[in-house]
C-alpha cells in the first residue's frame, strides 16, 4: 500500500463528486449535493495531506474515509436513475477503502 494509490483514489472521488453535484443541481437532490461537496473538499484536502507527508495524514485519512462512505450510501441511493451517482458511489468506496488503510499504516 503506498500514498499513491491513496492520492489517486482521493482525485478520482474529487472528480467523481463534482460530476455528481452537477448532475444532481439539475434535479435538485439537495442531500446528494452536500455530501458530494463535503466529500470533494475532504478528499481534496487528504490528497494534499498525502503528497507532503503530513504529519496529520493518519487523522484526515480516517475522516476521509468516513465522509466517502456517508456519500457512497447516498449516492447509491440513486445510482440506478442517475449514471452520476454510481460512478461517484464506486470512487467513494474505492477512496473509503484506500484512506482506511493508510489511517492504520
């Protein structure tokens, strides 16, 4: 397991739940949308934490890890109408998965 695998799990769910607020705006799924923001600034942030060697890296993974498991609940909630929300559904339990285990590393 290396941060890299980390790092790229965390863009990848970045992108995915940008792609998901632009879709649900459109449907107005306000739930959705706040989830996909916070999980989009925190995987953002856990990214940056990784690519530095943060001290704190361990800490914001676990939180990173937790906030992406809250949007894969709900984004699978309407991942079978909206293409979106299962793409973001998969990147954020790929992303929870991968932050998982470098908070116990």
């Amino acid at each position: 397991m290396t941060s890299s695998n980390c790092i790229d799990a965390c863009l990848a769910c970045l992108i995915a739940c940008e792609r998901c607020i632009s879709d649900c705006i459109k449907d107005g799924n306000q739930q959705c949308i706040e989830l996909c923001r916070d999980c989009a600034d925190i995987c953002a942030l856990c990214a940056r934490f990784e690519a530095r060697d943060s001290q704190f890296s361990q800490k914001l993974c676990a939180l990173c890890a937790e906030v992406c498991e809250a949007c894969a609940a709900e984004c699978t909630k309407h991942a079978s109408h909206h293409g979106c929300c299962k793409d973001c559904a998969d990147a954020c339990k790929k992303c929870a998965s991968e932050c998982m285990k470098m908070s116990k590393s």
